[in-house]
C-alpha cells in the first residue's frame, strides 16, 4: 500500500488539531462542571455507589432526581448524587459518602420502600475516602514518572527534533483519549476507575514503539538523502514501508480488543474501549502524525 503521509501532512494536522481542540474545551468543560478532565470513579474519590432496580412500575411517576435528592438530604447524606437511567425498566444509581456499615443504609432503604415500593438492590460498590484519593495520587505518579522515562529514553536514542515529535504525538494520543471520557463523562455519566490510569499507561507504550519503529527506518533510510531525494521523500518512503506490518497488528489487536468489548464482562468493558481507542488514535499518530511533524521540524 502507498501512505503520502508527509504530501498530506496539512490535512493530518488539521484533523488532529480539531480532535485536540475539542478534546481540551470538554476537559475543561469537565474540571467545571465536575472538578476533574474526567469523571472519576469510586477508585478515586472515595464514597458508596448503590444501584436500584424497582418491582413495581407504576410507583414511579415521581421517581427523579430532585425527590431522590430531597430523601437523601432528609437523612442526613447532603452533597449526594442521584441518577435515573431512561430505560423501561429505570435504574436508580445513587452516590454518597462510605455508609455500607452505617445506619443512614437502613434509614435510605427505608423512605426508597415507602416512596417507590418493593425494590432490588443490584449492586454496592464502597471505597474508603482515604484510600480512594491515595490511588489517585498513585496513578498520577505513575503517570508523572512514566512521561518522564519515555522522554529520557527517546532524546537520548534520537535526536532532539525526533523526541519533540514522538513526545508531541503521544500528547496528541492521550489528550483525545482523554477528551473522550470527558465527554462521555459529561453527557453519558461514565465514570473511569483505576483501568482507566493502566489504558493510558498502555497507549503510551504502544504510540512509542509504534513511533520509534517509523523512526528507526528513517534514520536508516537517511543515507538514500540527496539533492534529489529530500528528507520529506525519506520520510515518506519510510512510512510505507513500515505501514503495512504496522496496520496489520494494529488491526489484529483491535479486533481481539472488539470481541472482549462485545463478548467479554461488563465490569472491563470501559477499559478495553479505553484501550481500542487509544490503540487506534496511537497508530494513527505513528503514520500520519509523527512523520510530518518530524518534517516540519526539520524543514525550519
């Protein structure tokens, strides 16, 4: 297959400058609205998470938010949160602060019994508020120390203009991946947990040696460089010669990622998107994105 990643670099930057741009408006729009890029799970912040599925429906005419709220205020659970899934059979989902082992449990099922009936509780899920803010500090750490190791390994390998753009390329991946959730966040109420930090340690990973792969036959292909032969023509014909093994395990990868999406639990489902999408836009990067730039940077 023939890629004119480098003839075509105007149209690559422009589509990557619009995912990264939409990408940081909706994590602004989240640390707004709901204090991080991201909506972050139990995994991070701590509390109780219940999940209520109710037998009878025709008791919930006056199940909303507001009235959940208004119980949960009444027993003393201020600063808690109510969601109503839209499906025939709606689902309750409420989170507070830890009360797995504190009589506000009780108290809660009871006026949710008086108000709304019969109802099956089908699911609790409880983190400490202590332990819940150190994984995030963790996570952000591994983070921290995992951009650092990947920027000293790729300026001490390459030179400086080829680490600026595989570092630029990774940003670019874990930005958008990122922007996602936001948005997912945002208007779907998706919460990310502690996959969520392993999906974005695993797209840097992948986006690196995707990159460095295209990299390596570069440098290697630099000696075909002559008057005739510009580096932008190297650069060009080192992508295609790489894009074909590159797209054939992307591809191989994604479709395994597909299957465990569709077929696999519900409790890994959001990560294994986390990792298809990240695995995508990394290789993306790799051929469309890393080159040009690399270009560009040479070309000034």
């Amino acid at each position: 297959m023939t890629v004119n990643s480098v003839k075509n670099s105007k149209v690559w930057f422009g589509f990557s400058a619009l995912l990264v741009g939409t990408s940081l408006l909706l994590m602004v729009l989240s640390t707004v609205k709901l204090g991080a890029p991201v909506r972050l799970g139990l995994d991070f912040t701590g509390g109780t998470k219940l999940e209520y599925s109710f037998v009878d429906p025709t008791r919930l005419a006056n199940l909303n938010s507001g009235s959940v709220i208004e119980i949960l205020n009444s027993i003393g659970l201020n600063n808690s949160t109510a969601t109503i899934t839209q499906d025939a059979s709606p689902l309750l989902i409420i989170r507070t602060k830890a009360i797995s082992d504190d009589p506000a449990m009780d108290n809660l099922n009871l006026k949710l019994i008086e108000t709304y009936g019969e109802y099956k509780i089908n699911a609790i899920d409880t983190v400490s508020p202590i332990i819940g803010p150190e994984l995030f500090q963790s996570g952000l750490l591994a983070l921290c120390f995992t951009v650092i190791g990947i920027i000293i390994y790729i300026s001490s390998r390459f030179k400086r203009d080829y680490a600026f753009a595989a570092i630029l390329a990774l940003v670019h991946d874990v930005v958008i991946l990122m922007g996602l959730f936001a948005f997912l966040g945002l208007f779907q109420g998706i919460e990310v947990n502690s996959l969520f930090i392993t999906a974005i340690l695993t797209t840097f990973g992948f986006s690196v040696h995707d990159t460095i792969v295209v990299f390596d036959r570069i440098r290697e292909n630099q000696k075909l460089q002559t008057q005739k032969f510009k580096f932008s023509d190297v650069a060009n014909l080192s992508v295609n010669q790489v894009s074909t093994r590159s797209l054939n395990t992307s591809i191989t990868t994604l479709t395994v990622l597909a299957f465990l999406f569709f077929f696999g639990g519900a409790s890994t489902q959001l990560f294994v998107a986390a990792l298809f999408v990240g695995l995508a836009i990394g290789t993306y990067s790799s051929l469309f994105l890393a080159s040009p730039l690399l270009v560009a940077f040479r070309a000034r």
